[in-house]
C-alpha cells in the first residue's frame, strides 16, 4: 500500500501535475518527503470505502423541525453515517430557514450559472472541539460536481478544494477569526464553476485526524503547520472520471478518521427551471449564506431558537450583540452545536453553444445516481473528448485494499 501511494506521489510529479493540484510546491523536495509520510500507514478501511463510492450516492435533506422525523438527539464527536450529514440553512430576510424550503421564484429564472463558494466561519461544539485538540488535526474538502457536461463531447466536470486545519501554539482550535477558507485563494478557477442548466451536486466534508495520519503529514508538507484553514489542494476543473481515481487514493491516506461533516454530494438547482424538472429532492442554489449543520445537532434545535439569533459575519449570536463582543458571544451561543457558515454567489452564465449546456440533449435531471444504501449504477464509458479540449486525467490510483463487504458508512 505505502509502495503504491509513493509511486502515486511520482506520477504526480513526472505528469507535471503537481503544480496543478498544489501550486508553488517543490516537485523534488515534495516527492521524498511524501514518500516518507506513507512510510508505515495503515489505511482506514471504512474511509477509503465512502471516498471510492464518493459519486456513486446522493446525500438528501431531512425535514425540520426534529419532531417530524424521527432523528434523536445522541452525543459524542464520533458519529458516523446520517448523522453527521450536514443539514443546510440559508440566511434570508425572515431569518434562517431550511434550504429546501426556497422556493423556486427566488432562484435564476434558467439557463447556465456560475457558483462561488467562500468558507466564512466555522464554529465547532464542545465535543468537536475536543476532538480536534485531542487528535490535532483536521481537512476540510469542497466539492462541486456538473450533473451534465458543457458540451456532448467533453466529459463532466468536477472542482474540489482541500484545506488543512493545524492547531495554535498552544495545540489548540485556532481562534474562530482564522476558521474561513476562500477555495479561489489556491486556483482562481475555483472562483467561478459552471453548472450547465443550472443544476449540479455539492458536498462539504470535514474529518478530524491524529496529525500523525498519512493524510495530515501529506497536508502539512504543502501547508506548513498554519494555525487556519490552510489551502492545501486544489482540482479546478477535472473531469468526474479522474476526480474518482483520485478518491481512491485521498481515501487510502486517511486512519482512525472521525467526522465532522460527512456527505455525499447533494443535488443542487441554482434556476427555477432546473428546480422545476427535477426529479428527486434536492437542494435549491441560490446566493447568500448557508448554515451547515449536522442532523446529529440540529436534532436539538427547535424553531424558537434559531429565531432568537442572527447571523453576524458568519457567526451565530444572540440578537443586537455588538460587533466587538461577536467572537466571545459566537462561542457561548449553542455550545452543543456544531456549524459551518458558507457564503454563496450564483450567476448567470453562457456555456458554448452545442448539445449541452441549457439546451437539449441532456439526460433526464437527477437521474443516474442513486440515493445512500442503493445499489450504484452500472457506468458506462466516459465519451472520448478531442484532445486539444479535453482535461487532463491524473495517473491511475495505486492498487489499494478491497473494501469491506456491504454498503453501510463508517467513519469517514
């Protein structure tokens, strides 16, 4: 295993995309002291299962408030599957409200966007927060995924961003001031991700790691050990195929994962068209702020509640708190709750004309990937792209250990 992440580390190096996934990294320098960050590491078995069928599921959102679903209230920083999917608010003008509940005349009336997406804050419980300092290291990864292509021709689309998150001086959380991530700081490409028609997935995973896992030794050698989210990696622009080649290996870094955020990509609809030609239950785009939440913690929020705060530069505080006072009133305010803050702009945008994009062709919206605990599709071959198009592709994934049998989530 260590071999064949080593030689990963090589590939990436003699291909010349080092540069494009970690900008400013000594190729040399990088590839030796890679290969002595997988000297001796034992792969998470359960993690490298949930990123190699990373794509193959969909997260969905629950209802809210929590007394019309079931979910039960459950501490401990170390829950896995469901319940450390994050459940989305969105800030408006009455408030904070679930997401799913926008209605389609507040999103793009149609056509093709273009998302941004910017870390504002992030905010962690007691128990999270207890965790990180106990295991002294944590990434936070970002996906936007194309539900469809630009263009027949080329192939899907992905962008994926990855921070690091290294403790204070003191090994502890850095102030909440430094907990903002900006995905466009490492490629400026991340800035601005096509959705053609409007319509795309979106994932936001955060997991918490001993600092002496593959994974944290691979993040510190490109970050240095910053007491912020650090940009780490960045994939602008790859192709869905790759970016699953690729899972394989970022999943076979982790050991003794404990998540903080842990989803699927979620379907998004940034146009009232997309919305209205849907058919699953997704999550509607537009901009503003979003609230994560994991289903574990607002489990124990009731609508009164989130009444009784606002949101202030990403930060939940009791209402009319002076700006001065928010850092101190950010952390005594739901001291059980976890979130992250997340600002988001969508514009229109106009793809290539061809079969894709907003115009006809493309496959029926929402179909082809199942939902967490089906059975994934059978793939077929990715369409061959012209070559003076076509994104790169990453050398193949090392060989990596069979995943355990059955399709239940661990820890990721």
């Amino acid at each position: 295993m260590a071999s064949g992440r080593r030689d990963f580390v090589k590939d990436l190096c003699a291909f010349g995309l080092l540069p494009a996934v970690a900008p400013g990294v000594a190729t040399d320098a990088f590839a030796q002291q890679a290969a002595a960050a997988f000297e001796g590491a034992a792969t998470d078995r359960a993690a490298y299962q949930f990123w190699s069928e990373f794509l193959d599921y969909r997260s969905t959102q629950v209802t809210w408030p929590p007394s019309s679903r079931g979910l039960t209230p459950s501490g401990g920083p170390a829950a896995s599957g469901v319940d450390r999917e994050p459940f989305f608010f969105h800030a408006g003008p009455s408030g904070l409200r679930p997401a799913i509940d926008i209605p389609a005349a507040d999103l793009l009336p149609g056509g093709d966007v273009a998302v941004s997406v910017n870390v504002v804050a992030f905010r962690p419980s007691d128990d999270d927060r207890a965790t990180f300092e106990r295991l002294q290291s944590a990434q936070l990864r970002l996906d936007l995924v194309q539900e469809r292509p630009v263009l027949d021709i080329l192939e899907t689309l992905a962008w994926t961003a990855i921070a690091a998150l290294h403790p204070d001086r003191m090994s502890r959380l850095p102030p909440l001031e430094n907990l903002s991530f900006d995905p466009s700081a490492g490629s400026q490409k991340m800035g601005s991700m096509l959705l053609p028609g409007g319509e795309g997935a979106w994932s936001v995973n955060l997991v918490a790691q001993k600092k002496e896992s593959a994974l944290s030794r691979f993040l510190t050698i490109l970050t240095g050990e910053i007491d912020r989210f650090a940009p780490a990696l960045g994939l602008p622009e790859i192709s869905k195929v790759a970016l699953g080649s690729f899972n394989k290996v970022y999943g076979a870094l982790h050991q003794d994962a404990q998540s903080i955020f842990k989803m699927n990509p979620i379907q998004v609809f940034a146009t009232s068209a997309a919305m209205g030609n849907r058919v699953s239950r997704g999550l509607p785009l537009r901009s503003g702020t979003y609230v994560l939440v994991p289903n574990q913690h607002v489990a124990t929020l009731t609508p009164e509640e989130m009444d009784s705060v606002e949101l202030k530069q990403g930060l939940l505080v009791p209402k009319n708190t002076p700006s001065m006072s928010l850092p101190e009133a950010a952390k005594s305010t739901f001291r059980n709750i976890t979130y992250t803050t997340i600002d988001v702009v969508v514009k229109p945008a106009q793809v290539p004309n061809g079969c894709g994009g907003s115009g006809g062709g493309a496959p029926q919206r929402g179909a082809g990937t199942p939902q967490r605990g089906a059975a994934p599709p059978a793939s077929a071959p990715p369409a061959q792209p012209p070559a003076q198009s076509a994104p790169a592709a990453p050398p193949a994934a090392p060989e990596t250990p069979a995943p355990p049998s059955g399709r239940g989530r661990g820890r990721g």
